[in-house]
C-alpha cells in the first residue's frame, strides 16, 4: 500500500540558491571534503544496515539478500572506488603541442559543473539515489537528491540518514512527488542526473533546455536475450532467470525483457526454463524468501493488464498466478505472443519474460532493431560471429555475452543507454566525468615571437 | 514554408545508415580524403567565398580556416585506427573471468547546424567528425553567409558521398523543419538563444546534442608581461580573427588602475602598427558580415553611456560594413557593451582595483568559452584558474589554444556544453557502448537462490571484501 505523506509546500528556489552558495564557498572543491562526504556515506550505510534492508523490503518485498548485494554493497563499494581513485582522477592531463605554438603546454583538467539535481527512481531507490550522489560529490559538486515518493520508506529514511552523516549545506534531500519535481526543474541547476523512463526523460530535457543545463539521462527500454545452442543450458538458464527474476522480480532497467530462440531450440529451452524456476523458488514462488513484490498497485494492474490480454493469456506456459493484496505476481514465462501485443511493444519491468522464436540469428537481429534501442542487449552463444554480428550489427547502451546483470557491478564499465534508453554515463570514472566539466587550459610563455605576426600582408621575423 | 523535404532527406540518411556503408574504415578514409581534395582543389573558389562574406584576406582565410581544417582532416585519418579501437577495462573479482571493453559506434544520423563567422571550418570540422565516427550527416549551412553556402551546397556532392552526406542551404524555415525530424545527434554552433531551442527540440526525441555557444571572453593583464609580445597577441588575438567576430575573442580587457593607461596606450601603438592610421585601407581586416550585425554594434557604439570613453577608433562605414579597430575606456557594467557578447571589433577595457575585483566581475557573469589571463605569476594564473569556470583558460595568448588537435573545445553553462577537436570530434557523434564478455566457466554458486546464509556471505565478502574475506567466507568460516 502506497502511503502518502502530506508534504510541506517545498520552496524549490531556496534549496537550489543555499546550494548555489555552498558551491560558491569553495568548500567542496578540496579532495578532503569529498572523501569526508564519501567516508561518511560508508559509514551510514554500515551503521544502518538493518534499517536499509528493512525500509526496501517494505517498499518492495525485496529479500535481505537483494537488498545488500544489489543496493547496499554495490554502494559502498562504489563509495570506495571512489575514495581511492579520486586524486588520479582529479588529475590534470597532459595534452601534446605542435611545434607552430611552442613553447607552450597544454591540459585537461576537471572541474565541477556546479550545483547539481539527482532525481532518483523507485526500483532501486537506496543504489539508485546514492551512488549518482556519490558522482556528484566526487567531482565537487553540491548536489540535490529527489527521492522516489513511490517507496515512501526509503525516500524517508534517506532524508533522515543524509542530514545525520553528511554536509547538510551541501547536500540535501527533497522528498515528493510531481509538484515537488516541476518545482526543481524550473530552478536553474548547472547539471540534472535523471533515472527513469523516456516520457518523463523527454520532458526533465525540456526543461533543462530553458537553462542550457545538461543532463545525464538513465532510461531504460526492451532488453533482448539471443540464445542458441552452443551453449551450456542449464547455466544459462540459471543466468538468465537469476537475471530476470531475481533483480526486483524484473522491475530493473537491465532485466531481460524478451528472449529469442530459434524455433528448434525454443522447446528445450522453455522446459528448462521452468526447471530452473522450480530450483530456484520452489513449486509455490510465493512461500520463496527471495522474491520481490510489485512495487504498487498501479503497476501490478499494469502488469495484470499485460497478462489478461488475448494475446497473452493463452500464451503463458508458466505461473502467471497473482495476488493483488500481496502485489504479487509468479515468475511467468509466455511463449510467443504476437509481435504487435501490448507485451511486446513497452517495457514490461515485471516478472513477465516472453520467448519469442525466429527462423534464424538475422531474424533475431532484425526484430532488435525494429525496435528502439535497449539499454543491453545479451547474447548467448559461443559462436564468435555472433558476437562480430550483435556487436556491429545492434546498437544498445552495452551488449553483454552469456550473463545478465553482472555489467552493472564492472566498476570502469560506463553504464548508460542512447537513443531511447538514455544519454551520458556513469559508475566508475564516469560518474565522477559525468559531474564534471573538462577545463582546457593552455600556457604559453612570453618567448616564441614567430607565432604570430600582423599585418598579414608582412612576415618581421 | 519551407523549400525542403526534411524528412526526406533523414530517411535517406538512415537508409544508407542501415546499409552499414559507413562503419568500415576505409569508408570513413575515403570521404576525409574527399574532403581535403575538395579543399586542395578549389582553395581560390573558397578564399573568394569567404572573402565575398567577410571580407577575409586569403592570409587570414588559410591560417584560421583552411589549414585549420587540413589539419583536422589529417589528424584524423592519421589516429582513425586508433580512435575506433576497443578500450579494454578490467574487472573485478566477483565478476571474473571475463573480458570488459569500451567501443565506439556511431551515434547515427547527424544534423550539423554550422554558422556564419568561419563558414568553411565550422561547417567541415563537426561533419569530418561526424564522418570518422562512422555516422551519416547532413550539414545546414548559414544562409548569412551565402558565398559559402552556396560554394559547399555545389561542391561537397562532387567530392562525397551523397547518400551519406548532404548539404542543405536555408534560414529558419529550413532549420525549423530539420529540428522536427528524429535525429542521432545533433551538433549547433552559435548562440545560446537559438542553443535554447535547439536544446527543446532535440528534448522531444531524446537527441544527445553539442551546443558550441559564446559568451563575454574577459582578458586579465597586469604588468608583470612583456606589454608589447602581449599587446601584439591580444590584439591580433581580437581583431585579427574576422574582427572580434569569433566565439573566442577576447571581449573585454581587466585591468588594474595603475596599469590602464599604460596598456591603452600600448594597444592603440599595435594597432597602428598592425592596420596604419586608417584601418579601411588594411588588407588584413575583415568586415561585418552584415547591416543586421552592423546596426547592431553601431547601437552599442551610440549608446550614450560610452559616447565619451572611445578612446581610439569608432569610425564606420555602413556601405562597406566597416568598423574601425575600436577601444572603450571603463564604459559602465550595465552598458549594453558589457552586458551582451560584442562579437565585433569593439574592445572595453575595465579598470579594476585589484585582482579579486576583477574576479568577481568575471564570476557575475554567465561562464563563458574561455578566460585569458596575460601574466608571469604563476600563482595569478592558478587563482584564475581554479576561481573561475569556463571552457578553457589561456595564459598568455588568445585564439591559439584553437589549434590544438588535442585539446578538447567547448563551453560549460552559458557557453555551451560537449566539446570537439581531435579525438573529442570523434566521440561526440560515437556512443561508448560497454562490452563485457564472459563465457560459462567460473560460475559461481552463490549467484543463485534459494540464498543461504552461506551463499549470503560470500557474495557479500565477493562484492565489498578483500581476498581473504573471500576465502573466509567459502569455507563458511564469516558471516
């Protein structure tokens, strides 16, 4: 049940001008603020573990499990690659010179864009909120996180946490919802990290355009799986259900959304499939600790809808039993639904997965890129032309071989999308990169009088 | 109403797109090559375009345009291989064994909105670019400088391939039409107004977009120079790119007060020496490039705030487009000469009274392309440098740091946002798409519900430990 608070009225001005002034203090711009505020986001979330894990299981039903390996630890351990690459990161460097400027030296050197807005998503709303702060910080910004009124008790605990362990004139946390958000957007801000979906991306990129602001916008899309036989079954099974199903019961931004297999392949694969099911929660999901709910009853009709359509309905080969008290929905598997369902044209961020058959790797290819492009697309195969074809032939934000999910946790991996599923970057280096501007700084010296000589019409050497 | 069919010519673009014409090398070599022999073999017909828009010697056309882009194209073909290799990033433990790089692909189909102050380089530097990268473009040429429109509208055809690459000539209904078509990048150089709108409408598609804008470029000097190497680069840096009519010029000058009139007098010695006693009668100046720009920087001229503080210069001429080389000596801050871009041959000097002065002058403003501090204190340029933010920071010279390869260009806030030159160019029609690559060895149990305490832990120790909590944890011996 989604408990609404009643808000104070939020004076959007106020918070983008008392981070503007942080900002021009000068105070977050020594490493040694940045790696207090960083230390310190280590130490709130090892100090307040329990109340973590407690907060996302009543916003999502999110098992222990989920929420230390996929929200908190990933967290801190991008805290602490962070404190350990920042000075190196920091670092100016060293551009050539032709010899027509010398003497001369050239540089890159980064700075902070300014002051920053983080609007945060429900789906991960510990991860998700903190770790595009943790960018921020980094590259010495100050920073306005928007937490997701979808998970009020994340949102909440957030906005008591923060204040307690980091520079409250520095960072700050707005809860809300639409209001709360148009209200900061019409502020000007000097960079907007947004994760979410297209519609809402389209219209966080208006606005930042009335201020020449921009943005890094995470978005999400129609992931694809390509699998064919060359591969060791069951381990992909087991890859691609932990991927889908035990990732937010599939309301993740990488899940799996849709797989294809050729046709001869598709049987075997579907009966492993649900034996892998059964290996992992049990004959009855619903008794399995380790399975997320919906997050809503908004989008549990949502996914309802999905199921009960004609062109699903009689197409659903496992589970597909719900509860909408508990907002739960079994882990279910649909076998070819038509190209133009309801199913197949969003993302269904859900514990829905379709398994589309092709005649061949090229249909596969072609029906990929019909569609807008996917923030990753995976492929299963061993067959190294594949991987030269996906690779040249698909465009998404990544492409990952014979996994799900694990691309997320590569820490100098760039995680983004493009076209439909999201513009710019981050985790690693690139979250710092992305909170930052790349001064170029060029030095010349007083001597060197051939550079540059006027009139045109005379050479005075 | 427009005279194009804009969507037309991006399905054209994306078909070619799709055919993958475009991703080989060899393609991508192919049309530079064109490209530079389009610029070797017709150098008189561009030195007489951009001459017939601007005024512009043929010195000063080679020097900041043509060879300019010749060395671009060069670059480029040189480091192609390079650019488009795979990066290779390590992984972390917990998610070997497995091979993660970083490639470029192209972003797709590009719209290159180049304007009207160097026509021929900021025309064919974004499209070489957008070309390396593997994309298809089309290029929107500035209708107010029709010379080289028209010149590139006739030539690049000849030379490129058309089905990757198209020239499209017109104004705003042009543009307009362009804008509502879906497109993979788009790349703007010119003001942050227009910026704004540009912005907007790539918002509706979700296009990534480089807006190369302006801004005031302030200049600090104080007297630790040698005036007169100072004076000749400032004022060439000014005047001697198509007369202050380039995103960055030096703007206005700071100060101190005991230095001002040593300085003034110092500039207005160069530009005697540079252009003689009547600037209309060089060869080496350029013109305003139109009656629009003219009445423009004649309004700011007239304003009365400055009327008694040109202290050299100030002669124009309507018919031919011409304004002298001209200095303001402290017009107020709110002067409309202080308040918007000049791009023009206008120069304010403001007397400030010390170097915190003058930064605060140049902080209450929006950030602009770039600062230049003329000085030998290292220290003064490092305050500069870290107190405040613009594109780039110069010591010591102006416009130069244009020409290197390396450096990426581009503004922040106001003055725009991504950047180019040399490798930068490249990734700003690329996307960086991440690879991780695992085979089905080394499979971890842990990964898998149900998740016991044990399996629990050891993910735990594999995300955030360090190798002996990993060994620990497998052997069951750490919660």
């Amino acid at each position: 049940m989604t408990i609404i608070k009643p808000h104070s009225v939020l004076d959007a001005a106020k918070v983008a001008s008392c981070l503007r002034e942080t900002f021009r203090t000068g105070r977050t711009r020594p490493s040694n603020w940045r790696l207090e505020q960083l230390h310190a986001i280590v130490k709130l979330i090892e100090e307040n573990e329990d109340e973590i894990c407690r907060a996302l299981f009543a916003d999502l039903h999110k098992p222990r499990h989920e929420a230390l390996t996929m929200e908190s630890l990933v967290v801190t351990a991008s805290a602490k690659h962070a404190i350990k690459n920042l000075n190196k990161w920091r670092a100016p460097v060293k551009k050539e010179t032709p010899y027509i400027v010398w003497p001369a030296s050239a540089f890159i050197l980064p700075e902070p864009l300014g002051v920053a807005f983080v609007i945060a998503p429900w789906n991960f709303p510990f991860l998700l909120a903190v770790d595009p702060v943790i960018g921020a910080i980094a590259a010495g910004c100050t920073v306005c996180l928007k937490t997701s009124e979808v998970t009020p008790a994340t949102s909440e605990l957030l906005s008591t946490l923060v204040p307690k362990y980091l520079d409250n004139d520095a960072i700050k946390v707005v809860e809300g919802g639409v209001p709360e958000v148009t209200a900061l957007l019409e502020q000007k801000w000097d960079k907007i990290f947004y994760t979410g979906n297209p519609k809402v991306g389209r219209i966080v990129m208006g606005a930042a355009a009335k201020h020449l602001t921009p943005v890094t916008l995470e978005l999400g899309g129609k992931c694809p799986v390509f699998i064919d036989d060359t591969v060791d079954l069951q381990l992909a099974s087991r890859r691609i259900m932990a991927g889908k199903y035990g990732s937010n019961s599939g309301q993740a931004c990488i899940s799996p959304d849709y797989i294809l297999v050729e046709e001869h392949l598709a049987p075997k694969l579907i009966k492993q499939f649900r034996s892998t099911l059964v290996e992992f929660f049990g004959e009855d999901p619903r008794t399995s600790k380790d399975l997320s709910r919906i997050v809503n009853k908004n989008h549990f009709q949502r996914l309802s809808r999905l199921l009960d359509d004609p062109a699903t309905a009689d197409r659903i080969v496992h589970g597909g039993e719900r509860d909408e008290d508990s907002l739960y929905i079994a882990p279910t598997l649909i076998e070819d639904p038509a190209l133009d369902s309801p199913i197949m044209a969003d993302e269904i961020f859900g514990p829905l997965l379709p398994i589309i058959t092709v005649r061949n790797v090229n249909a596969a290819i072609d029906l990929i890129n019909d569609k807008p492009k996917a923030l990753v697309v995976h492929l299963f195969s061993t067959n190294k032309d594949y991987v030269k074809m996906f690779t040249e032939e698909t465009s998404s934000g990544g492409l990952v071989m014979n996994d799900c999910i694990m691309q997320f946790i590569v820490p100098e991996l760039p995680f983004g999308g493009v076209g439909e599923s999201g513009t710019g970057a981050y985790h690693g280096k690139a979250s710092f990169d992305t909170f930052s501007h790349f001064k170029s700084i060029f030095n010349k010296s007083q001597s060197g009088r051939f550079a540059k000589l006027r009139p045109y019409g005379v050479c005075v050497l | 109403m427009t005279t194009i069919d804009a969507p037309q010519i991006v399905s054209e673009l994306r078909a070619t797109l799709r055919t993958a014409r475009t991703r080989p090398a060899q393609w991508r070599l192919d049309q530079i090559r064109a490209v530079l022999k389009l610029v070797n073999e017709n150098e008189d017909d561009i030195y007489a375009a951009l001459h017939s828009d601007l005024h512009k010697s043929n010195y000063e056309s080679f020097l900041t345009e043509v060879n300019v882009l010749v060395s671009a194209c060069k670059s480029t073909m040189k480091n192609l291989h390079k650019w488009m290799a795979p990066e290779k990033k390590p992984i972390p433990l917990a998610v070997w064994p497995a091979n993660a790089s970083v490639i470029s692909e192209p972003l797709g189909v590009a719209l290159v909105i180049s304007p009207w102050n160097f026509p021929l380089l900021l025309a064919l530097d974004p499209v070489v670019g957008a070309i390396a990268a593997g994309c298809t473009v089309c290029l929107k040429t500035s209708e107010i400088a029709p010379a080289t429109s028209a010149l590139l509208a006739r030539l690049l055809p000849e030379y490129v391939d058309t089905e990757a690459i198209k020239v499209v000539e017109g104004s705003i209904p042009e543009v307009t039409a362009l804008l509502e078509q879906k497109w993979d990048k788009i790349f703007y150089t010119g003001n942050a107004k227009v910026g704004r709108i540009i912005m907007g409408a790539a918002a509706k598609h979700l296009t990534p977009v480089t807006l190369e804008l302006g801004g005031k470029c302030p200049l600090f000097i104080d007297d630790s120079v040698d005036l007169k190497v100072a004076s000749k680069r400032i004022m060439v840096g000014k005047y001697g790119s198509n007369a202050g009519q380039a995103c960055i010029s030096p703007d206005y000058v700071l100060v101190e007060e005991h230095f001002a009139p040593t300085l003034i007098k110092q500039l207005q010695k160069t530009l005697l020496e540079f252009y003689g006693p009547d600037p209309s009668a060089s060869v080496d100046l350029a013109r305003i490039i139109n009656k629009n720009h003219f009445q423009r920087l004649s309004s700011m001229l007239d304003d009365p705030s400055i009327a008694d503080k040109i202290v050299h210069g100030g002669e124009r001429d309507e018919k031919s487009l011409y304004i002298a080389p001209t200095l303001i000596d402290n017009p107020p801050l709110d002067s409309p000469v202080m308040v918007e871009e000049i791009f023009g041959p206008m120069l304010p000097i403001i007397t400030v009274r010390n170097v915190d002065h003058a930064l605060n002058i140049i902080n209450d403003k929006p950030k602009p392309l770039e600062v230049y501090v003329f000085s030998n204190n290292k220290d003064l340029f490092n305050r500069f440098r870290d107190e405040t933010s613009s594109g780039g920071i110069v010591m010591n010279d102006c416009v130069l740091q244009f020409i290197i390869p390396e450096l990426p260009f581009g503004g922040v806030g106001e003055s725009g946002t991504g950047a180019y030159h040399g490798k930068a160019t490249f990734d700003a029609f690329s996307h960086r798409k991440a690879v991780l690559v695992k085979n089905m060895g080394g499979d971890v149990f842990a990964r898998y519900p149900p998740f016991t305490v044990r399996k629990q832990s050891l993910i735990k120790a594999l995300l955030t430990g360090t190798i002996i909590d990993i060994i620990l944890a497998a052997l069951g011996w750490r919660k």
